[in-house]
C-alpha cells in the first residue's frame, strides 16, 4: 500500500494516494524545490517548449512537443512508490472531451453535487487577466469548499469520493480533464472548514508552466493557510523553503504576480467555497478563441458552431429549425445549460455571466404527451428498476420535424436529441422523448453511454416505443397512419373536383412506399388509388411528373449552391489563415525591434 496522504501532505501533489478500489495515481514525485532546480538544469529545452507553444495554441495541436527528461532513476536501484505522469499525459487525456461545453458541464457537475454541502448557487463568467488582457473562465459556487487534503484528492488523476447515488461525478477524472480542455492554465482558490480547523488553499495546474521549462513530470504547486484565528497562517508540512518555492511558481505562472493579489482571491468567496480560474484558453485552428464572448453578453457561445451556414442566405424552414432548442445547444451554453439538468432546482441557480439560466423541462413542453414504463432486465440478482419515459409531439410540429430522445443519468443529460430512426425516415417527424436512464454507465466525457448488452436492449426499446406512439398519434398532425386505405363512399366514385387555384400538394409516406396527396381547401387524403377512375389517376400522376421535374429543378440548383459555398467557405478560410500568420509575424517583428531597442540602449 502506498503512503497515506495524511502521513505525508506536501505542497506540490507528490504522494497523492487512493483507496484499492479508487485507482487514484499522484500527480508528481519530485518536491517543488528539485522541480526548480530541474528548471534551472533545463533552459535549454525551455527555450525550445517556449518556440513549441507560441506556435501551438489550439488544443489539438498542444500535445505535440519535447521535454527534456529531468528525472534520474535511484542509484541504489529501487523500485518507484508511484506512478509517474508526462505533461503530455494531461492534454490526451482532456481529448476525451471533444466538444468544449461537455468540457464545461463537468466543472458544473462538481458545483452541482456541492447542493448537499449547502451550495446555492454557481456562476460562469468571463473575466479579464489584467496581466495580458487576455479572457479567462470563472467558475465559482458556495459549496463545503475543500480542505487541503481534498484540494489535493482533486487534482490527483483516479481519484473520487464521490460514491453516493445522487451525485454525478464518479471517476476522479472530470476536473483534470475539463479544465485542461478548455485552457492550458487553471488556478483554484478554495475554503473549508472541518473540524473547527478553518483553512484557504491555492493550487495551480499550468500546463504553459510544464512545457515551457521543459518537465517531463506534473508538479501542481499548491500552498495553503490556517485561518481559524481570522489570519492567514502558512501551513508548512516539509519547509519553509518548499513553502516559500511553491509560492514562488504560483506567482510567476498565474494571472497575479503578488501575494497580495493572490489573496484577495478569497475576499469574494466568503466562508467556504470554491473560485475556479481556467486561463490561456484555447484557439481554433483559425487562431481564434474558440469561445465566443462577445456574440451576447449574457451567453457563451461556441465560435465554429455559432457561424455555421452564416455566410449563407437561410430558407425560412432552416430559419425555423435553427431557432429549436435542439439546434441551439450546439453552439449556445445558455441553451445547453437549461436543458443539463432534468429535475428544476429549488435552492440552487446556475448564473452565466450574471444571468440566472431557466431551465428547461423538455417533458413539459410536449403536446399530447404520454407515460410510457420500462423495465429493463439487468440480470440475476439484481434489483428491478423502473424506467418512466415520457414521448410526445414537440410544440412546433407538424412545421418542425426534430425527433429523438432526451437521455438523462441521475439528472445530467447525456445524450440529447437521440434519433433511434434511420436518417431520412419520416417516421417519427416531431415526436421526442425524456427518460432518466440510472440503469446504464455513461462514458467518461458524459456525453454518450458504454454500448453495453444493456444499451443495447434499451436503443430497441425506444424505437419499439417510438413506433408505437407515432402510429397511434400520427393523425393528430395530419398524416396516415401506415398500411391504412382511405376509401371513398359507396355512391361517390370519384373524389371531388380540385378547385381552380388550388394546386395540390404532394408528401412521401414512406411507411408504405405510396405517395400521399392532399388537395388545398379538402381534408380528402388519398393513400391508395384503389376505386378511383381511370381520368383522375391520369390528373394525379400527370400533376405528380409535373412535381418530381420541378422538385428536380431544385435539387439541382441546391446542388450548385452548395458547391459554391464550399468554394467560398474554403476561399475565406484560406484567407483568415493568412491573415493569422501575418499577424504572427508581425508580433514576432514588433517582440524582436523592441529587444533590439533594449540591447541597443544597454
């Protein structure tokens, strides 16, 4: 068995440990003082990560540099207590996260399971680094806090308490991942108090701090103070100089150069709480933040999504679709966070950029809306569980045709929107489902689930309720149901005269293969020609060529448009591309005259 932290707690994450069946793995086994010496060893290599990280600020292309190794293995020969983690270890596994708002909902995850320690609230806010006015993410609740071995646990990989059925996080992993996903710095501030000890902690986890000196370890500086008697006392476990070293890299790599700054983190977070600080956030491959700030001053929005089909001119029903909040949440937070989470909170608000988000419950907002139950089979021995799915039509069908289900793990959405048809079926069109799925793992982004035997089943389930519904209410919008015939009265052979003015309209039922047609100013839906005379077959199919050639007309001019666009979509991104490396040239010339004007006037 490994130390226990509590034999041994050190300022830098060094001998982090966990339980057997946690898995946790310490983040360092150097103390901060040989971290700075190996620094000093390696200035080499720094200069090289530095040109490495001015050339690489889009997460994707972070992982790619060189460290020079700063660790000598014992010259006794004996056998390492831990694991040992490369920085690069820290950016692939922020992969896992490939969408920046499932990035976000796991820092929000962790706020949200503080609602048992008191938490009233947590707010997402963009602030400005005053040290390179550059934008920075705030996170900030008013939880329980953590106390130093906790802030510790935290930034430990593997490493979670969190054991009860109602709160989310589970693998130890989410802060880890999250953060280093959405920026390569993050500095926490937290407060605690337990067992009438009353402490402040300061961690920071700079992934600029680890490539640009060249370590081939993680070493998380972190520091912490006694301020149970309304003073902020130092606590020292090793040395004041160990203290005094971590001090030392906090200030240098984080957005507050002074103690004094550094303090005055903690005046807004009361009592106890948590400040997360996620800074030197991402680009896109356009050299651009990838979080769009400046869209709306009440939302955070997603760059490359929120400029999709931008440049081109919308139809009306496009217009229509991209309003529905299944579209939004691609590319708006606000969207996304109203729907997170699947049971509204009483006590607790989630506050972007100072604007409480309403939630959203899908369930609610469905006409004719039905209780469906399932219950899954999970094997011998284990206990029956109950499934409630609630599926109805959206409010705007039949004009909008958005379907699929809702998917929430104890009451985090999973997979939004799920479409269990074909793609291209009309089956369905309209119909959208809400269910809390206990019974299955998610993955470890949180954004899908493991495909498992039991996943499985479930996909066949709700494709089987699905069917059912939309059978049993499709007429409700106006469509036939499938394998029906609608015949005319006995003394009425033929249907009624189409009105002069009145062209008529043509949908594809693809549940039977037949064309089903509806005359503007009759109810009359025809979906079988059985029993009609032989001239109004002759009108309906002639009128039917008419719409395929017209409906051809239009394929084909949507298909030049398209291949327009992706030339000029391709013209415009080659031209942002120029003119980010003119940019960077142009700084490095305007860096290199100022040297030369200081080496000048030495």
């Amino acid at each position: 068995m490994p130390l226990k932290i509590e034999k041994a707690l050190v300022n830098t994450v060094e001998v982090i440990d966990s339980d057997d069946d946690e898995g946790g793995v310490g983040l360092a086994t150097t103390t901060t003082s040989d971290a700075l010496g190996n620094i000093e060893t390696a200035s080499h290599d720094g200069i090289q990560a530095q040109q490495t990280l001015a050339e690489s600020q889009s997460f994707w292309k972070a992982g790619a540099y060189d460290a020079c190794p700063t660790w000598r293995p014992p010259a006794d020969g004996a056998l390492l207590e831990h694991a040992r983690v490369h920085p690069k270890f820290l950016h692939s596994n922020a992969t896992s996260h490939r969408w920046a708002f499932g990035a976000i909902a796991e820092l929000l995850d962790n706020a949200v399971d503080e609602i048992h320690n008191g938490a009233t609230f947590v707010k997402v806010d963009k602030i400005d680094i005053m040290k390179d006015n550059s934008p920075a993410l705030l996170f900030q609740d008013d939880g329980g806090g953590m106390d130093p071995e906790r802030i510790r646990k935290c930034m430990s990989l593997g490493y979670s308490s969190k054991k009860s059925n109602t709160t989310i996080g589970q693998y130890g992993n989410g802060f880890k991942t999250s953060t280093m996903r959405l920026g390569a710095d993050v500095i926490v501030f937290s407060r605690a108090t337990s067992a009438s000890r009353s402490t402040q902690s300061v961690g920071l986890l700079s992934y600029t701090f680890l490539r640009k000196t060249g370590q081939d370890d993680v070493i998380v500086p972190m520091i912490d103070f006694d301020i149970s008697d309304h003073w902020a006392e130092p606590i020292i476990y090793s040395s004041q100089d160990d203290w005094s070293a971590d001090l030392k890299i906090i200030l240098e790599w984080s957005p507050f150069p002074s103690k004094e700054e550094l303090m005055l983190q903690f005046e807004d977070i009361g009592l106890h709480g948590t400040k997360i600080l996620i800074y030197n956030l991402w680009l896109n491959d356009e050299g651009i933040y990838e979080l769009s700030f400046d869209d709306d001053d009440e939302d955070i929005r997603l760059r490359d999504e929120a400029n999709h089909g931008s440049l081109t001119k919308l139809s009306k029903k496009v217009v229509e679709l991209q309003s529905h909040i299944s579209y939004r949440i691609r590319y708006s937070l606000r969207a996304y966070v109203s729907i997170l989470y699947l049971r509204k909170f009483t006590n607790f608000s989630i506050l972007l950029r100072g604007k409480p988000v309403q939630q959203l419950n899908i369930a609610e907002e469905l006409k004719h809306s039905k209780v469906i139950i399932y219950r899954p089979q999970l094997g011998v021995g284990s206990n029956e569980v109950t499934v409630e799915t609630t599926i109805g039509y959206i409010k705007e069908a039949p004009s909008i045709t958005v379907s699929g289900f809702n998917v929430y793990h104890k009451n985090r959405l999973i997979r939004p929107y799920w479409k269990v048809t074909p793609d291209g079926s009309a089956r369905g069109n309209g119909v959208v489902g809400v269910l809390e799925a206990n019974f299955i793992e998610p993955a470890h982004d949180k954004q899908d689930f493991e495909r498992s035997s039991l996943f499985i089943r479930l996909e066949t389930k709700l494709k089987q309720i699905l069917m059912d519904y939309w059978k049993s209410h499709c007429h409700l919008m106006g469509c036939q149901p499938p394998n029906s015939r609608v015949h005319l009265p006995p003394a009425q052979k033929e249907p009624p005269v189409q009105p002069v003015g009145l062209p008529a309209k043509i949908r594809q039922d693809s549940s039977n293969g037949y064309p089903c047609y509806l005359l503007q100013g009759s109810r009359e839906q025809v979906t079988s020609i059985d029993g009609l005379g032989s001239t109004s077959v002759e009108k309906i199919c002639e009128e039917n060529i008419q719409l395929f050639m017209r409906c051809e007309e239009h394929v084909q001019k949507e298909n030049e448009l398209k291949q327009t666009i992706e030339g000029l979509e391709k013209e415009l991104k080659e031209a942002k591309r120029k003119s980010a490396q003119l940019s960077s040239y142009l700084e490095t010339r305007k860096k290199q005259k100022i040297m030369e004007q200081n080496t000048g006037k030495v």
